[in-house]
C-alpha cells in the first residue's frame, strides 16, 4: 500500500476515492469519516435511492476494511445480527458461530424496519464493543462502527427508533436528492458503463488502512479544547433542556458527543484547536436525532433542526 507523509493526506485520498462512486454527498462523506476518527456511530436518514448503501461500501473498499450489510426487516431476529449457539452433532457441543456484526464497517440498512427488539440487539455491540451470548462477552474488531440507514419516520412500515439507541449514534445525517448538474453527472456516469456491484471495476482502490486511521486518531486526542469552548459546548445543551419546546433535550452525553466530532472537524481543518466555530459547525448533526420535541411544537411546524438553530443564535459565543 502507498504511504502518505501525514495521515490526513491518507483520509483526503479516501474522500477522493469515495467520490469515484458517489456524487454530491460530501456533508455524508465527512461524517462517516468524523464517526470513524473518534469511535462514533452514524445514522443516514434519505429517501430509497440517495446511496446510503453505496456509500459505505465505497468507503470501506477505499480504507481496506472489512464490511457486512444486515437488511434489517420485520421477521429479523437478535441473534441472526449477534451470532448465535449451534449445536455440532460431531463435537457434541454447542459451538459460537458469529453474526454479521463481527466486522469493521457494519451495514445496519433500514434499521427503523425491523421491531425495536432487534434494534436493541446492536445497543451493546455499539456502547461496549463487544456482544454476549449465553453470558460470555465476545469483542468486536477495532475499528468497528454501526452505519445504520434508515427512511424518515412518516414512511409506511417503519419503528421509530428508542431515545436510548439514537442517543449512541454519534451524528445523524439527512442525506438529500443530488442538485439537478449532480444527477446528470450520476446519469452520465452509468452511461459510461459505471455499476454499484463493481467498484473496483469503477477504479475504486484501498488507498489507506487501520494504520492511517489510528495515527489519524492520535492525532484529533491532540486536539486541545479550552474550557471557554468546553462551556460553550455545555452551554448549548443545557439551553436545549430549558427550551418550552422540548420535551427531551440533549443530555451530558450529548456534549461529550459534540466536544468529540468538533475535535474531529478541527483535525480535519489542519488546527490542533477547537473554535466556536468548530462547535457550531458540528452541532446540528450531533444533536438533531437527541432532541424531542413536544406534540405541540410539532403540531406548530417546529422542527428539531429549527430549535437547534435558534439555540445557536442564543447562545452567547466566547471570545
């Protein structure tokens, strides 16, 4: 494999190998890889056919790490996700025989599809990176993070997802249709012989590994965060709880969420400190999926975004 002389020129081949295969998501490419700098999950919202899919699979084939996909459905069980015990008629013994989450990249597509008691099923494998069957802990690799897609809520057939499980995503992020010149391109593209099924018929090649992604870690735990930006970054959660319309605000997890991709985004900006402006960027994504709006609020047109935005505006920014 190619060496790079500093591991964010690694991650910035990846975005370009990313966007051999996908056009007009960057805001989705960039999230992915702040959810892999700090150990995050991510959650993609988007209507059918905006490559969620395509997505990850572009960005595991361009990082040499391992992916599997989970077509998350209604008769999904826990243990077709986990692993589960079968029993070997040779050894006479019940023998571990390992689920799909054993893997880098998880592919958890359409998570809201499926009943909430296989949802519940990837709540340890994401908190504690490891999953216990019959008692016994069994760890996950490293790196190891849940990209889980899933279609907005007002779609027939879907299962909100639990407070506690949104509240372990580390970003979510609304992937919207491409912009029309975008669309041609995409168009253009397949016309030129371009299939999801081939990306390494497409060009796509691994063009960084683990390594670069643990010295691209070292580097965001050097980010330093001054306790101005440390209180700007509470602030704005605890405005969230004291907002009349929302009924759930972002908790103390929520911050640390937040300090954590603003480090993450300050890294990938080339600055070994985090700004406001760092904070800001990163807010909404970070804190979107943790808010829960009254009925009321809702009823009124308010949406998680709009208070999240009016909360920025309030808060008084450190100098």
């Amino acid at each position: 494999m190619t060496e790079y002389p500093h591991p964010r020129a690694a991650l910035a081949r990846v975005r370009a190998e990313t966007a051999k295969a996908v056009i007009g998501q960057d805001a989705a490419v960039t999230s992915l890889l702040i959810g892999l700098l700090t150990s995050g999950h991510v959650l993609l919202e988007g209507v059918p056919g905006v490559a969620k899919t395509l997505l990850v699979r572009a960005l595991a084939a361009s990082l040499s790490l391992e992916a599997n996909r989970v077509q998350f459905t209604p008769d999904l069980m826990p243990g077709d996700v986990t692993g589960s015990l079968i029993y070997d008629s040779n050894t006479a013994r019940f023998e571990f025989r390992p689920g799909p989450v054993f893997t880098n990249l998880l592919l958890a597509d359409e998570i809201n599809r499926t009943p909430p008691k296989t949802q519940a099923s990837l709540l340890e494998a994401m908190e504690e990176r490891q999953v216990s069957v019959e008692g016994k802990p069994r760890p996950l690799p490293d790196p190891f993070m849940v990209i889980a897609t899933q279609n907005p809520v007002e779609y027939e057939g879907t299962y909100p997802l639990p407070e506690a499980q949104l509240d372990r995503f580390l970003l979510k992020v609304v992937m919207p249709v491409p912009e029309r010149d975008q669309e041609i391109a995409i168009l253009s593209r397949h016309a030129a012989g371009f299939t999801p099924r081939d990306l390494f018929g497409a060009g796509l090649r691994p063009v960084a590994g683990p390594a670069d992604l643990a010295a691209a870690r070292a580097g965001v735990a050097a980010v330093q965060v001054t306790e101005p930006v440390m209180g700007y970054v509470v602030d704005i959660c605890r405005a969230t709880r004291a907002t009349p319309s929302v009924a759930l605000g972002a908790s103390p997890r929520a911050a640390t969420a937040l300090m954590a991709t603003s480090r993450a985004w300050a890294w990938l900006c080339n600055r070994d400190f985090v700004t406001p402006d760092d904070v800001k960027a990163l807010a909404v994504p970070t804190l979107r999926h943790r808010l829960q709006l009254r009925i009321e609020a809702v009823s009124e047109g308010s949406s998680t975004e709009s208070v999240l935005n009016s909360v920025l505006e309030s808060v008084p920014v450190p100098r």
